[in-house]
C-alpha cells in the first residue's frame, strides 16, 4: 500500500489482518479490536488482565500480520531507563563512546507488568510515547515509524508495584480490562493447543501500516460528532452537571465525586479512537455510537474519583457508564 488507500482497500487488508490473527488468537475479540484501533489512531495501548489470558499472544501475532519488528520487556523493579532505551558505551578500539540502542527501538513494544518499573524507567518510556524519540546523552534517537506500545499490568497482584502516575496514564489512547474467555473458547483454546502452531503470513509492512493510519485519519467527523465527544470528556469532570448519578452515590450527599476528570487530551485520543472504529466498520465517517462505544476504553484510566466515591464504591467505569446515560446523543 502506498499513498492514502481508499476506504475499500483499506477494509480489504484489515480484513486480512483479522483473518491471519484469528488463526491463533481464540476470541478476545474486544482485545483485538482495541489493539487494531490503538494502532491505526497512532496511539498507545494499557491492558490490564490476570496473567494467561493469551496479551503477549495477541501483540506478537499483530506485530507478525503487520511486518513489522516485536520486542518483549519484562518490566523489574531493578530495571533501569539504560536496559530501555540504551546507553553509551566505550569502545577501546576506536578509544570513544558509541550508543548502544537498547530494546526499545522495535515499531511494536510490548512492556509487560509496566507497573512494577520504578519512576525513572516510567519517566524514559512517557518521553519515547509521547515524543516518538528518545534522549540518550546529549543525543535524540528517532523510533521507528510506526511506534506501537501495549503495556500490561496484573490487576491482582500490588507487592513490588508503582503506580503509574497520571501524565503516564494519559499517554495511552486507550486502557482495555481483559475478561475471561467463555467456556466454547476456553474449550477451543485447549484444543488447539495439541495443534501445531500455524504460519502466519504478514500481510503488509510498515509503508502499509502508515497508509493505514492515513486513511483512518481521513475518515470524516460531523461537527455534531465531535461536539458530543467533548461533551462526554467535559462530563467527566463535573457528572452532576448533566445529570449523571453513578450508582452506590447515596452517602456522597455534599461531598465531591470526581477528584480528576478527563483532559482535553482524551477529546483528541476519543475522536481519534472513533475514527479509527468507523474504518475498521468499513465506513469513511464517524457515528455517534463509534463515539459511545470508544468511550469506556479511552476514559476509565482518566478519571480518578474521589476518597469518599472510591469508599462509596464508585469506580471511574461507574462514572462512564452514568455519563453516557446522561448526555444526549446527536
């Protein structure tokens, strides 16, 4: 693919890709749309899901469909921003110091249990998601085009865990809670284990990928559209505003719900997110439900509800969800 592909082109090759990664990856079909989205909006993934529901799986076999490069990271708490991003080193030979890229430079990164880096490594991956670069010495290296990062965190063990901090939180496009597979998939699963492993074929590389992301970024947003999507970030600072009561509020009478809304970042990450949904629906125009259905993915790690909520039992899915009960769509 090269230029900007037409809508039909472009539907034509993700159906390819959905094919391909179908042949190993039983179900998480919610899994496999987020990450399809992620990418062709140019954004980032945060996964969160007990260990053994196939996330290093469904990433590897992407990156394998599209071409492109793969690296795993096993996020330690002794790991530090050099094991990331490189480090200089001396070469007696040539008597200098010469970069050694470290494994960050792949256009798909995997950075698995991310919360169990501390801050320093957390700070050296914010600036490579958000700056598609990073700083090593005096010297800024370009990542490679695209630049696709999934990182995963284990939603039940704390022991030896930082908390990601909210600017790092906000660089992902979206934040996916990985379920359970049904018991039909659990059982298929199990089967094609006894299975040989399938060849799987790339069926585009990276000039293909960054056609892709054009034409998802192409795909027309009403200005109706787009004024809804901020309405339901805006939402999200002040629920009551629009008449958004969260369930299990009753003890909250006087006290606040929302210590931290959503930014003007995510109205940006929730069009982008849209657009990329109507492409992959096969339509070259953004609806209000690709709007709704983006939206529990691209807010629920934006907002933080208050100590009296969170002890109410408010969670910030409970504030999505009532928020876009609220607001009118279009």
């Amino acid at each position: 693919m090269s230029g900007l592909p037409p809508i039909d082109e472009a539907n034509r090759r993700i159906a390819q890709l959905r094919a391909e990664i179908a042949r190993v990856v039983v179900g998480q079909s919610a899994l496999v749309e987020g990450l399809l989205i992620g990418l062709l909006a140019s954004g980032h993934v945060l996964v969160e899901g007990v260990p053994g529901l196939a996330k290093t799986t469904a990433v590897r076999t992407l990156a394998h469909v599209l071409g492109l490069g793969f690296r795993r990271i096993q996020f330690t708490p002794d790991l530090l921003p050099g094991d990331l991003i490189g480090t200089p080193i001396y070469v007696p030979d040539e008597r200098a110091f010469r970069v050694r890229l470290g494994p960050i430079f792949a256009p798909v990164l995997l950075a698995d249990e991310i919360n169990r880096a501390p801050a320093k490594v957390q700070s050296a991956l914010l600036e490579a998601m958000e700056e598609r670069q990073v700083t090593i010495g005096e010297e800024s290296h370009p990542l490679p085009a695209p630049f696709f990062v999934m990182a995963t965190q284990n939603p039940v063990e704390l022991d030896g865990t930082y908390p990601l901090p909210e600017a790092q939180v906000d660089r992902f496009l979206l934040k996916l809670v990985v379920p359970y597979p049904t018991a039909e998939e659990e059982a298929a699963i199990v089967a094609r284990d006894a299975e040989p492993r399938p060849e799987l074929a790339a069926v585009t590389d990276a000039t293909g990928v960054r056609a892709l992301q054009a034409a998802a970024a192409a795909v027309h947003v009403d200005r109706a559209v787009a004024d809804y999507a901020v309405r339901l970030v805006r939402a999200t600072r002040d629920p009551a505003a629009v008449g958004a009561k969260p369930r299990a509020v009753a003890a909250l009478d006087g006290l606040p719900l929302i210590a931290l809304g959503a930014s003007p970042r995510a109205s940006i990450y929730l069009v982008r997110a849209a657009r990329a949904r109507a492409l992959l629906e096969g339509r070259g125009f953004v609806t209000p439900f690709d709007v709704k259905r983006c939206a529990p993915d691209v807010l629920r790690h934006r907002v933080v509800v208050s100590f009296e909520a969170e002890a109410d039992g408010v969670r910030p899915e409970g504030v999505v969800e009532a928020v876009l009960a609220a607001v009118a769509t279009p």
